[in-house]
C-alpha cells in the first residue's frame, strides 16, 4: 500500500530530475513542488495516508492539526520579520540624523 502511495511523488521527483537534466527549470519546479506538496501529511493527501498507515487516529490528526497551523501562521510570521528588518533597515539609514 505505501509503494502505491508513494508512487505519484516518485514520478513528479522523477520528471523533476530529468526536467532539471535538459534544463527546463519551470517544469523541474513544478514537478518538485507538486511531490513535496503530495507528501505533506493532509488525510486527503497521499502523505496523510501513509501517516495513517504507521500511527493511530490521535497522531494522525495532531500532526495534521501542527502543519496545518504552521501554514497558517509562517506567513504571518515572514511577513513580520521582514516588516522589521524593514524598519532596522530604515532605522540605520536615518541613525545619523537620530544621533
């Protein structure tokens, strides 16, 4: 069962590969960012049923509640740090107006 549902990501990792050997860099990206996302662990997702397969119930649905929030939140998140940078950024531009 986890060689079938593996087998859709080993295919995009694949074309991904040999996209990457004859230089065609939209499609190498596409196809890597398609098995990674297949892999994230979502019961609708072929990563969430592997994770079925090897645990219960309970960590299942915790490690999808855990990724689903860092998704939710990491945005935010980068967002911030570079608003802050931002103001750092600004903030030694006018430092020698401010001493």
């Amino acid at each position: 069962m986890t060689i079938i549902l593996l087998a859709g990501c080993v295919v995009n990792f694949t074309v991904c590969a040999i996209s990457k050997l004859l230089h065609l860099e939209d499609m190498a990206f596409i196809n890597l960012t398609m098995g990674v996302f297949n892999l994230m662990p979502f019961r609708a997702l072929d990563g969430g049923h592997i994770l079925a397969l090897y645990s219960s119930e309970r960590i299942t649905r915790a490690v999808s509640l855990i990724v689903l929030s860092l998704f939710i939140i990491l945005p935010f998140m980068v967002h911030a740090i570079n608003l802050m940078s931002f103001f750092v950024i600004i903030l030694f531009a006018f430092s020698e107006f401010l001493l």
